[in-house]
C-alpha cells in the first residue's frame, strides 16, 4: 500500500511536513516542495496541520481478559456496597453467572470490602465473581464459592490467599485464589471469543496503537488471535503463562509472565516496610530470587524474556537482586511502582527495562495514605526513571485501567494536579513534560521490533495522524484521526478525507 501525508506536522528530526509511503514502509520525510510535481499518482491525505506521530505501543495488556470483560457488569465507579448490589440484582436477571469488575473499595462510602452476604443479597441463587479493579482481589457470593469448591474445603495451597472468619470463607479471596476460581467459570464460546477481541483490536486501533504486549497468555488466547489478525490491524506479540510457555510454539510468544507480588489496592504489594495504613502486613511474597533465576534460565534458553510483576520496593529489589546475581539479560519489570533512589540507581546499572502505566496515578488516588508521603515520593517515579537512563514503556494493563493511552499521557503530565490528588503533593517533581510523556509510548526499545522514536525514512509505516497540531496540545481529549499499521488505513475518522 502507497500514500502520500500531507500539510502535516510531522513528528522527525528535521521540519517535516510529508510523509511518502511505498508498500508499507516510509520512503520520504521531508518538505512537500521538494517532491512537489515529482510524485506519482498516490493515494493522499490531507493532514490539514495535524501531528503526525509513530503510532504507539501498549507495553502491557491483557487482550482476551479485556475481551472477556467486554461482556462483563461494569463495576467501575460504584460509590457503595448498596449501589453494587443494585447492580449485581439486575445483572442476575439476564444471566446464569454475574460476572463483573473495575470496583474500589476506597470509592465505597462503607470503607470496606465487600462480602458473599452482601452479594448473596443481590444475587442468592446464581453464582456471582466480582473483581477488584486491579485484578488481584475478588468477592464470590455463596453459590459461587460452592460451585468452586471453596466453600467447604480450601486446598492447603490456597491458604492465605481465601479471607476466614470462624472458620468459614468471607467470600474475599486475593492472588492464587483469584486464578483458582476462574478455572470453574464456563468459558464463552469461541466464536464469541473472536468477535469480542476483534473488537478490542478495533478499539486499539481507533486510539493509535499498532503493538500490544499481551501478558499472561494462554495456548486458547494465542490460537483466537492468530486467527483474526490481519497486518493492518494491531500485532500483539505474548507474555505466556509460566503453564502454558514450554508448549507454545508461535513465533508471537516472546516471554514468560511471573508474579512476584500483588498490588497495592488489595495490600498484596510486596514491600520493605508496613503499610502506612495496615501496619500489620507488608504484603505477599509470591516468588524469591532463587525460583526466578530458574525461570529465567529456563526461558533464555529457549530466545524468550521473562516479564516480572513487581509493585512494591522489596518485590523490585528482589527482581534486581536475581540479575545481579545471575547476569540475567533477558529480564524486564513490569510496573515497578515504588522506586526510591537505591533501587532506581541499580535499575540503571543492571540496564532492566520497566513496563509502566501512568493512569495507576490518577485511580490510585488513595496512594499517599497507603504508603505514607515519605513513600509515595517514590511512588510512579517516571521522570526519576527516565533521568537515571532507563528504558521505560507505557501501558494500560488494560483491563486494569481503560486501554486509550491518552489518558496515560495526560496522566504522566499533569500527575493529578488538576484532580487535586495528594500524589501531587507528595511528587510534583515527577510529572513529565508532554514531549517525555508520549515517547513512553512510542516504543523504541521496548518494541518487538525497534525502531526510532520519531519518522524516520526506512521504517515500517506505523503512523497516527493526530487530531492536535503540537506535541504541546496534547490532552486526556485528544482524538486520533487516522492509523495507519504496515502502509494500511487501519482506523480513519469521518472528518479525515482519503483521496
């Protein structure tokens, strides 16, 4: 596919205002007056002085969980228990399994979590699963923790991971329990697999991206993708389950996904000290550096990168502290949420790329009463990051938080100034520039296949027209225009004109 952009701001390293595309990959950046009458017979887009940009990368999502949820109760921003199970109570009518997620407890005006008589309330003859926002806690009802067989027998590996009072489960379960439970759940169909994760790949599209990190893969979700994707749609490269990894042979699988904490809505971070606001725990230990090495070795040998789910500081440094000791190189963090100065120095040295995801900010409001302001200086420290050299991706962790990046560079701008969050307060030194916000998204090293952070000739043609005309405009509302993925229109606007 060739085109010509034009009457644009291009993204480059030198004032740019056209962009020539010859099957899939940019053969001109430059001015129009130096082509101009020298060009053939093209497809053309007017860009009317529109940013054009490389289009950008999810460095870590879930694609069939945010399918999944697409058809799920959606639970974000409920203001009570009362309110969810009103929710809950009119879901029951329609289905045989309440499924729902994206709730916070902090929001609740109970201040507590949820329980399995608060959604046998709602819903006592059908199985209700609620999840937590971050994905690391959920709430069964009765039925639900019958139908898992929790309800009368936990397994001695779940211990700790299902909330007991008097001997009986709460319905609160957290971590392991989490996964446990989901193998009872009836999957969808496949056909409705496929439709729903056509549609996130849309989605994405329509928001700019052209690369996904998908974390936690299974065998199912690698085979669903393979059969829908096109070369104009968004390519999703996987992150397998530790499960899944050995069997797997697509040529999409790069890593292995691990865990070595929880996170910090749930209190299941791993951290160096007690919560500031439970002083009784420091979270969960999922993983130590010896086991990892394993992995890690394990992986390498076989061309993949190992992703290490590490939130809370004693979890990052415990990540640090296996490739300081095994000379690992194929390892990166994913999140790295609390990183005061002595883990962020050796970060540097050992040369660990991180997975970042900037809207954590703004729906961690609650973040400096949890960690104490002493902490949460350190908490989401990307201009901190990006100083000491290290290489840094953006991401969604879509289902997590909504998978439009916009809203993550806004959120790396302005960290919560404008929403009046103390994180704030506590780290105002922080917030990124505009220009240093989206460059977390533009891949460069962390894409599967690298490429310069600004339109270069000789590149595969990735590009987003964007419906702002500087770097500077950018916003939480900014829209996209057009995408183009391989030289193909993957997402056009109504107010694009293609001729």
């Amino acid at each position: 596919m060739s085109m010509i952009l034009f009457n644009a701001n291009v993204y480059s390293h030198d004032e740019a205002d056209t962009v020539i595309i010859k099957n899939g990959v940019i053969e001109y950046v430059g001015r129009y007056e130096n082509v101009a009458g020298k060009l053939p017979s093209l497809k053309t887009i007017d860009c009317q002085g529109r940013l054009v940009i490389p289009a950008l990368t999810d460095t870590h999502m879930h694609l069939l969980g945010l399918a999944k949820t697409k058809t799920w109760l959606d639970l974000r921003g409920t203001r009570s228990i009362k309110e969810l199970k009103k929710k809950i109570s009119q879901a029951a009518r329609k289905k045989q399994w309440i499924l729902g997620r994206g709730w916070d407890q902090e929001l609740f005006e109970e201040k507590r979590l949820p329980n399995r008589w608060d959604l046998d309330e709602a819903a006592k003859e059908k199985p209700a699963i609620i999840v937590r926002v971050c994905g690391h806690l959920a709430v069964l009802n009765t039925k639900a923790l019958k139908l898992t067989g929790l309800l009368d027998n936990i397994p001695p590996n779940l211990a700790g991971y299902v909330e007991v009072e008097d001997g009986k489960p709460t319905g609160v379960i957290v971590e392991d329990a989490v996964d446990y439970v989901f193998k009872h759940v009836p999957e969808p169909a496949k056909e409705e697999l496929k439709n729903a994760m056509r549609k996130v790949l849309e989605e994405a599209a329509s928001y700019g991206l052209a690369e996904l990190h998908a974390m936690s893969a299974t065998a199912a979700e690698i085979e669903i993708y393979e059969e829908i994707s096109k070369l104009w749609l968004p390519q999703a490269f996987f992150y397998a389950t530790l499960e899944d990894a050995p069997t797997l042979k697509s040529s999409r699988v790069i890593g292995v996904k691990v865990f070595m904490d929880g996170s910090f809505g749930a209190r299941t971070a791993w951290l160096r000290q007690p919560y500031s606001d439970d002083p009784s725990t420091k979270g969960k230990k999922l993983l130590d550096h010896k086991k990892l090495a394993a992995i890690a070795g394990s992986a390498a040998k076989q061309g993949l990168q190992v992703a290490v789910h590490a939130i809370g500081d004693a979890a990052v440094e415990e990540a640090i502290k296996t490739v300081e000791r095994e000379g690992l190189r194929n390892l990166r963090i994913e999140h790295a949420s609390l990183t005061p100065p002595d883990l962020i120095e050796r970060l540097s040295q050992n040369k660990i790329p991180v997975s970042v995801q900037p809207h954590f900010i703004i729906t961690d409001w609650w973040i400096v009463q949890r960690l104490g302001a002493e902490r949460a200086r350190w908490v989401y420290a990307y201009k901190s990051l990006i100083e000491a050299g290290i290489t840094i991706g953006a991401s969604s962790d879509a289902p997590v938080e909504p998978l439009n990046p916009w809203k993550g560079v806004y959120a790396a701008i302005d960290r919560g100034r404008n929403e009046g969050l103390p994180i704030f307060k506590a780290s105002p030194n922080e917030a990124l520039k505009p220009e240093e916000a989206l460059n977390l998204y533009l891949g460069g090293p962390m894409l599967r296949n690298s490429q310069p952070r600004r339109i270069s000739e000789g590149q595969k043609a990735d590009l987003v027209i964007v419906d702002a005309f500087d770097v500077k405009s950018i916003a939480k509302t900014t829209h996209v225009a057009a995408t183009i993925i391989s030289g193909r229109i993957a997402y056009k606007s109504a107010y694009i004109n293609i001729e």
